[in-house]
C-alpha cells in the first residue's frame, strides 16, 4: 500500500469515527433529552432501584417564546424483596431523581412514573409484571406502598388499586388486610367468580367473607361486591354495599330459592350495615332483589330541604302573616338543563314580580309535551327523596324560589319525540304556565334541543325551596 493510499484510508477512518460521535451525540432517533438519560442512571444507583428507564419523551406543546411543554414516561423496576415502606422511599427517590430535571428550552415537563417490581411475564408479546403501580406527579408514592402490601399478602397480580387472589379465601385475607391498612383496593378472584368492587372505599371484610360464602354456593355463576344507589331508600352517604350475584338458573331452582333464605338469614349479619343483594337469571332477564338478614334500613324521617351550609333564610313572617302567592305574583322559568352521572337535572324558577312578600308551599306540577303538543304517555312523577316533605318560603319581592326536577337519562338513538315544552302550575288550581327548556348553544330561531323526559320517564320532583345561588 501507499503512503498516498494509507493516508487517504486513515482519513476515512477518522471521519467514519466523528461522524458517528456526531451522530451518537444528536441520536436522531431518540427524542429522550440526555440530561433525562443521565438522571434515569442516577436513578438506577437508588438502594432497592433494580433499573430505571426513560420510555418516552414528547413535546406536547411548542412554544419558541415562553418555552415548550412536555411529558416524559419513565418505568422504574424494583427489588421484589423490599418492604413496603422500603419500596415507597426507593420509588420516591428515584422519581425526584427524574423530576429534578431541567431540560433546555422547556418550561414544563410532566413526569409519568410507572413502577414494576417481580418476574415478568410475555402476554401477547408484553412483558406484564406482577406488580405495577404508579408515582403520582407530586412525588407520592404511596400507591407503590400498598402495592407491595398487597402483593407481600398473597395477591398473585397488582396494577394499581386492583388486586388479584388465586380464590374466595385468598381475597377474604386481602380485604382483611386492606382494611388494616385502610387501602381502598378493587379485588378479584383469576376465574373472576367474585369480585369486590370498592369504588373508592376500603373493602369490608365481614362483606367480603359473606360474598366468597355466597360464591361457592350450589347455582352461582359469581358474585360482585359494589357500591349501589337504591331505589327510593335514604341511607347515610346516599349509598350501600351490595351483592350482584349471577345464578346458573332460573330463580325458583331448589339451589336459588335455598340461596334466598340464606341471604335472609338474620344470622346473616354484615356489621349491622344494610347491605342489598340482587340475584339475575342467565341473560339479565328476571332478578329478584333484597336486603342481607333482611337488614332494610328504617324509613327515613320526613324533613324539608335544608339550606346549604353559609345561606341565609329569607326572613319568614308570622304564620298567616304573608299571603300565599298568586299566579300573577310569579313569573315562571325553567333553569339551563343540567347532566352528570346518567341522570339529568333541571330547576323550575318562581320570580316573585309583586311589592310584597308571598308565601309558596308544595310542589309545582309538571306536564312534559312532545313537539306535538301532546303529553309523553305514561311518566311517573315522585318526589325528589325519601322523606322530604313540603315546606312554607316566603319570597321577598325580587326573589325566586326554586323546585329541582330530575330523571333518568333516556336514549335518542332512534330519534323519539322529546320533550319540547314543560306546563308548569306553581300554584294549586292556577293555569298551567307552557316553559320552553333551553341549552346554552340554542342559537335564535332555531328548533329547540328539548328534553329527553320521554315516554315511560320516571320523574323526581322537589317542593319548593329558597334559591341560593349555585344550588341546584
């Protein structure tokens, strides 16, 4: 070879190699800031830190001026064999590690911190360990602490607040052992026989242990534990536990009838709380409903509407001292309809348009018209809850006094005749007033959205009550 040549060769050489730092150090491919690579190996050195891993990175937000917005996904893996408060303090560790980063020309960068702990296992080709939690962007991990409690108690897989137990007795001992350490965890047994959903509340172990006892018995399917809302029955909190059991059969089946005296066993006791069960047929056709040890709660006490905590009342006259109000002493009008959780809500307002005070007492009634002019066949209108009853507000001139109005979502899927006017008599004996039901995007002139109080709508209606603002 010649010098010319040899020369010639090492200059391609030492170029190859500074192009590839060059191109090492830009890394194209790989959007993940250095300063973030470097802290995610700080990261790793935590005690307990087994690895720690930058997964993703993304400018969600570009902004030459102020600066861009981000989010960077981390995963950090776990010494199994770390106590539960040992695998707090290492997640927490090294997700400051993570979050201490400043990155250039970023103002802010969110963090999403996953933590893993355990042998994983490939599930359609993703590695799923047996346990996974989450560090929450302020740092806690608390999360991962009840994780590991949940796992060192027996769970066979955790991923968040759920927990899985190879059976009934398993998940009895980890209700039992969330319920010491006050986790609000969702658990289930692998076959998915029972489950106990706790929706936010630590589970009930006492429940627990009745719900895996109805599980095993002759013609069940499964059983969940969850929060319900029960039909026209007041209790504290506005909720009770119950149990939704499957049954393998019809209802009047030897094995459900005997499953029914069982649960109406007043041995059956769940802490003297009321808990409700509700047994369905294959297909959700039939179901029969009940309470546990026959534990209905009492009938509530009837009461007017209280006031919200901070309004003041309306100075009440003597009794008989103000006169009941008028039809001409009202103007009537519907409020802006309201949505939340499946139900819709509405208010009926009476503005007091007289110079003096005016007493209203009942409740309005409400006829709900099609656009046809008809009235919707076959709505039930009851009251807004158990045990409240009618109580006397006297309006001040300028004043509007106020009845709730709430049902059920409906479909429209097919388009069905809404409700488009709501007849509105505030007073006994006074001629129904026609309100049209508005929506905040309703433009002038156009054809209103209406209601979906359809046929067969089943209707709560309150009394009248003093309107405070922000109430409805």
């Amino acid at each position: 070879m010649t010098r010319r040549r040899a020369f010639a060769l090492v200059a391609v050489l030492v170029a190859a190699v500074a192009a590839a730092a060059v191109l090492v150090q830009s890394r194209p491919w790989d959007p993940v800031p250095d300063g973030l690579r470097a802290a995610a190996r700080q990261a790793a050195d935590v005690p307990g830190v087994v690895s720690v891993d930058v997964t993703g990175y993304e400018v969600t937000l570009r902004d030459a001026k102020d600066g861009d917005v981000a989010r960077a996904v981390a995963e950090v893996v776990l010494d199994a064999r770390l106590t539960p408060e040992a695998a707090r303090e290492a997640a927490s560790r090294a997700g400051a590690q993570l979050a201490a980063v400043e990155v250039a020309g970023v103002r802010e960068l969110s963090h999403f911190t996953t933590v893993h702990a355990g042998s994983p296992r490939t599930v359609h080709g993703v590695e799923v360990y047996p346990l996974t939690a989450s560090v929450a962007e302020d740092g806690d991990a608390s999360a991962v602490e009840d994780g590991f409690v949940l796992w060192q108690a027996g769970a066979t897989r955790v991923s968040g607040a759920s927990g899985d137990a190879p059976d009934g007795d398993a998940l009895v001992r980890l209700a039992e052992t969330a319920a010491e350490r006050e986790i609000a965890a969702s658990l289930r047994t692998a076959d998915g026989t029972l489950q106990y959903d706790t929706s936010g509340r630590v589970p009930d172990p006492v429940v627990a242990r009745l719900a895996a006892e109805a599980s095993s018995r002759p013609g069940v399917t499964s059983v969940s534990v969850g929060a319900q809302v029960p039909e026209g029955t007041a209790v504290a909190g506005g909720v009770v536990l119950g149990l939704d059991v499957r049954l393998t059969g019809p209802a009047t089946t030897p094995e459900a009838e005997a499953l029914i005296r069982w649960l109406d066993d007043p041995r059956r006791t769940a802490d003297d709380a009321p808990l409700a069960y509700i047994l369905w047929e294959p297909g959700y056709a039939t179901s029969v409903a009940g309470w546990v040890a026959r534990s209905a709660p009492p009938e509530p006490e009837e009461h007017t509407v209280p006031l919200p905590a901070g309004v003041e009342p309306w100075p009440d006259e003597e009794p008989g001292g103000a006169l009941a109000c008028a039809v001409e002493d009202l103007e009537l009008s519907l409020s802006t309809p309201d949505a939340a959780a499946g139900s819709r809500y509405l208010a009926v307002l009476a503005r007091n348009s007289s110079d003096r005070p005016c007493a209203l007492e009942g409740v309005p009634g409400l006829v709900f018209r099609g656009a046809d002019g008809e009235p919707q066949h076959d709505v039930t209108v009851g009251p807004s809850a158990p045990g409240v009853v009618p109580g006397r507000v006297v309006v001040p001139p300028g004043e509007r006094a106020m009845a709730t109005v709430q049902w059920p979502a409906m479909s429209t899927t097919n388009d069905p005749d809404v409700t488009t006017v709501v007849d509105v008599v505030a007073v006994p004996g006074g001629d129904p007033v026609p309100l049209t039901p508005a929506f905040p995007d309703d433009a002038p002139g156009d054809t209103p959205a209406g209601l979906d109080v359809l046929d067969g709508a089943e209707v709560r209606v309150g009394p009248w009550v003093q309107r405070a603002e922000g109430w409805s």
